[in-house]
C-alpha cells in the first residue's frame, strides 16, 4: 500500500474548495459528505463529488469519499452516488462493529460489477468514533480485505464516551493505543485524528510526532496548511535513513556468518530492529517515488 501520510478532508459541497484541493501534496484528498454538508444539500453535495471525482483521479491525487453512516438513512445513497471511475476509497464513519463494514462492503461489490470497476479496486478507511466501535477495533480493522486504515475520530468518541476534550489530548492516549493495536494486528494503517487548531503549527506538528512514535503512520488533516508539516513529520529523515542503512547492512553481514545479532555503535540489533530499518527504508522508497511519480 502507498503512504497514507497526509489525508486531507474537503466538504464536498464546496467546489472552490476542491479545485483549490487539486494542486496540494495531500496523500489523499477526503470529499466529505458526511458532519460538514447539512442535510437539505446532500444531495447537491453527492452531485459535486460525482462530478469532481474524474478530474482529480487525473491530476494524481488518491481521492477517497467520506460517506454518511450506514446506518443514518444517507449512506447507501452516498455509494451510489460515488462509486465510479476515478475513486479510491471509502472512509465509513461510526461503524460499531465488522458486520457494519461488510454492509458498505456489500454494496460496493454490487457498483462495481454493475459499473465496469475493477473487483476490488475501492479501498475503505473506517473511523474508530464510538465507544463500541472502540472495544470492537480489530474486528473492524480485520472486517474486510478492501480495509487499507482505520482512523481515530477523536470528537465523536469523546462525545459519545463523555470524555472531556482537552487541547493537551491526554484522554486519547488510551484509545490512540487501542487503534494502532487493532491496525497493527489486521495489518492495515492507523491514521491519527485531526488537530482542529489549524492556526497552531507548532501544535500540529508536537501532536504529529506523538502520534507518530505510537505507531500511526498518518493523520486526518482539516485545512490545506496542515498538509506539508505533517507530510514532514511522517517522512523518514535523512538521518534515519542513513541510520536504518547501516542497521540493515550491518545485520547482513551478521547473518552471512551464521549471527542472529550484532552491534553498531555500541547498541545491539537483532531480527526487531533489522526489520524495523527495512520497513523504514522501504517507506522512504515509497515515499520518494509517489513524489517523482505526482511531482507538485
């Protein structure tokens, strides 16, 4: 799978919104209809997207389309509307447990048999928002082989669970950790919830780099600003690849002589810390050839 660094949400019923979205270095580009579309212009909003979706598959951009929930009577409408040439992916907010999943999953199995789309080509990102979809993580993240991610909603689980929001985000270390054990152990991406202060740059990238060192490999971004920061953040430095060179060679030359560990400036590596290098270096890989590949 690319990376998933940078997903930047863009309400779908915006349109100057999303040209402006077509020129920017997001991973993903996220067309909402779901919390920031008021009911009376779903439908309109669901015509923008279907219109839109075409034009940025062909400027490069992995387009994902956030979908009202299954079970809030706008949903199946939404797949309808979305699934065709050019899209990604679904994000599917609030499910409470796999068989929810499977529903969406349903139903975009029928599109794109009925319409022309390569069987299994659109991938789902479903958010963790609720305290039941919380507990049931893994059985979500393992719901499906179309789960590339799933992503913390930190605003509806807080509400849902009454959770105090605070700026410092201590409440969420919990559940932070619960989603990258449940991504982890389905093999999918864990994304971090969005920082909702976009003028806070400096707070942006601290919550980045937390979520980063607890094994997130990207985050939900609300406003365009917020996109290069935190592409930096979930890029490999210089450093660290150098770094996770000399740990990969030098693991190499152990195992060549019958070694299961070595040492490298004093520190021990084994199996862990070689694979931990090569999942790095291959990241930076990824990551260097998505930007040759859709240079901006």
């Amino acid at each position: 799978m690319e990376p998933l660094r940078t997903l930047l949400s863009v309400p779908a019923i915006r349109q100057n919104m999303i040209e402006k979205a077509r020129s920017l270095p997001a991973d993903v580009l996220v067309l909402d209809l779901e919390d920031s579309v008021p009911a009376a212009e779903k439908a309109k909003a669901r015509a923008i997207v279907a219109d839109s979706i075409a034009g940025l598959a062909l400027k490069g951009q992995k387009v994902f389309v956030r979908i009202n929930s299954i079970l809030s009577g706008y949903g199946q409408q939404d797949l309808e509307a979305v699934i065709t040439d050019g899209i990604d992916g679904i994000n599917q907010p609030k499910p409470s447990s796999g068989d929810e999943v499977r529903q969406v999953e349903a139903i975009i199995e029928r599109l794109e048999m009925e319409r022309g789309i390569k069987h299994g080509h659109v991938k789902l990102i479903p958010w963790i928002e609720t305290a039941k979809g919380l507990l049931n993580a893994f059985d979500i993240a393992s719901a499906s082989p179309r789960v590339v991610g799933v992503s913390l909603g930190a605003e509806d689980l807080t509400l849902d669970t009454g959770m105090e929001r605070t700026e410092e985000g201590n409440e969420l270390l919990f559940p932070r950790i619960m989603v990258v054990l449940a991504a982890k152990a389905a093999d999918v991406i864990a994304i971090d919830t969005p920082y909702n202060n976009f003028r806070d740059e400096e707070g942006l990238i601290k919550e980045a780099r937390l979520a980063r060192s607890l094994g997130f490999e990207g985050k939900f971004l609300i406003h365009p600003s917020q996109v290069d920061p935190v592409n930096q953040v979930f890029r490999p430095t210089p450093e660290e690849i150098t770094q996770a060179r000399g740990i990969v060679e030098a693991f190499a030359t152990a195992e060549a002589q019958g070694f299961a560990s070595t040492s490298l400036e004093g520190k021990m590596i084994d199996i862990p810390q070689a694979r931990r290098a090569q999942r790095l270096l291959a990241m930076a890989e990824s990551i260097a050839q998505r930007e040759k590949d859709n240079p901006r």
